[in-house]
C-alpha cells in the first residue's frame, strides 16, 4: 500500500485533515482563532492533572499521549498527527487530562484556545461532528494499540510504529532516537535496538544520526502486523468525512 498524500495543497489549516474537512466558510469563521507554531521535539503540550489552555492540530509533527509508571517508565497509548487533534478533554467538557502529551516529531501546527475551542464546540455545527468521529476513531486506536502490545512481535510493532510515523510527515526520514522508541514502545532500549536491526539489515529502513529512514515501504508493511491497515483505514475512513 502506497503511502497516503497526509499533507494536502492549500492553506495551513487545510493541512490538517479535521481542519480540511471543514467547508470553506466554517473554515474562514475559525481561521482566525488557529495560531500556526512550530512543534519542538519534547516540547509539552499537557501535563496530568493540569487544566487545559489550548488545544492544537497537527499539521506535520506528530503528538505522543504516554502514561507514566511509578517507576517513571512510559508507555505511549496513541499518537496524534495531522489526522487529528491534541486536547480532546475539552470536547468531553472535562477540561483536565490524565494523560502526558509531547511533541514526538517536530513539524508544524495550529494551535487554538481551548476557551475559543469550547466555544464552537458548545454551538454545535460541522467542527462538533468531525471532533465526534475523531474521537471515536482514536478510541479505536488505543484499543487496538493495546491489543498488538498485548499479541505481537515487537519486531510486528516497530514496523507498525514506523509506518504509522512514516504517514504523517513529509518525505521518508524523520527524527528518531532508539532510546526514545524504546520508550514508546514500553520495552527496554537494547530490546527495541534489536528489533530495529533486524528491520534495518532486512533493508527496510536506514537508522543514522537519530534519524530513520523508510527504504522499503512495502517490505516494511510486509513486516508490520495486522493492526497497521485496521488503524490506516480508520483514519482513511476519517480523512473522507466533510470532504469537498
């Protein structure tokens, strides 16, 4: 399977596909409320138990929910791109979130109030619907993120977390450390070193300098397991929603 076009042509916002599923005209009423910002790698978008003050669509980094151990280990519980959007407490009028998020892919973003969010959420209309089947969508990524890390190869989920990687940035290479996929995939780093060499000496993917690169996209969906194309239509399925 070929890898999806994630950045669309147009305005900013059109790169976000919540965003570009809007119309041209509730589009145009909000634009003015998404600021554009730059996504640092690590940089802090909510922390446990904190009161949310603004929400973002990603347009070309890529957002990681983790939660965190006593121990202070951390297993990521979904990632969010620009099929999606960071701050969905406040969709469920809970204002507060249980979960970490941070930049994990820097790129680009918008970045709203989350005061001026409820506000187009609570009037109902187009942006109401598209954050209800996003939420239901990301609903099913985690429970089927938690099936895989329950049933399959580590080697099977690297490669799904690379290809879904790979969907949401421009080009084949992105930054990556091995300490920091260790942590997203909640094992160990000589444990995910292991996994990752094996992709890299079948010649599916280069690793250098913390950088991967995707060599062999079809090889690599190859060696993924089924979860990738049950969460890759999901969001194909998303992306269509509004379309015009």
């Amino acid at each position: 399977m070929a890898k999806p076009s994630v950045v669309p042509r147009g305005k900013p916002g059109q790169r976000n596909h919540l965003l570009a599923s809007l119309s041209a005209k509730d589009f145009k009423r909000i634009e003015p409320l998404l600021l554009p910002i730059h996504f640092e790698i690590r940089m802090p978008l909510h922390e446990p138990g904190k009161t949310i003050t603004d929400v973002y669509f990603p347009v070309s980094g890529i957002a990681s929910l983790v939660t965190t151990m006593e121990d202070g280990a951390t297993v990521e519980a979904a990632t969010v791109g620009n099929e999606g959007m960071v701050g969905l407490p406040m969709f469920l009028e809970t204002g507060t979130v249980s979960l970490e998020a941070f930049v994990q892919v820097p790129g680009q973003a918008l970045r709203m109030k989350a005061a001026a969010f409820r506000n187009e959420i609570k009037n109902g209309g187009a942006l109401f619907d598209i954050i209800q089947h996003y939420t239901q969508t990301l609903l099913r990524l985690i429970a089927q993120s938690a099936a895989c890390n329950r049933l399959h190869t580590l080697r099977q989920r690297c490669a799904r977390w690379l290809l879904m990687t790979h969907d949401r940035v421009d080009g084949d290479d992105f930054l990556l450390t091995q300490e920091f996929l260790s942590q997203m995939l909640g094992v160990r780093r000589a444990t995910v070193t292991v996994a990752a060499g094996e992709l890299r000496q079948s010649g599916l993917i280069r690793y250098r300098q913390g950088r991967i690169e995707v060599i062999d996209r079809e090889g690599l969906e190859g060696a993924a397991c089924e979860c990738y194309l049950v969460i890759r239509r999901e969001f194909d399925r998303l992306a269509t929603l509004g379309a015009n």
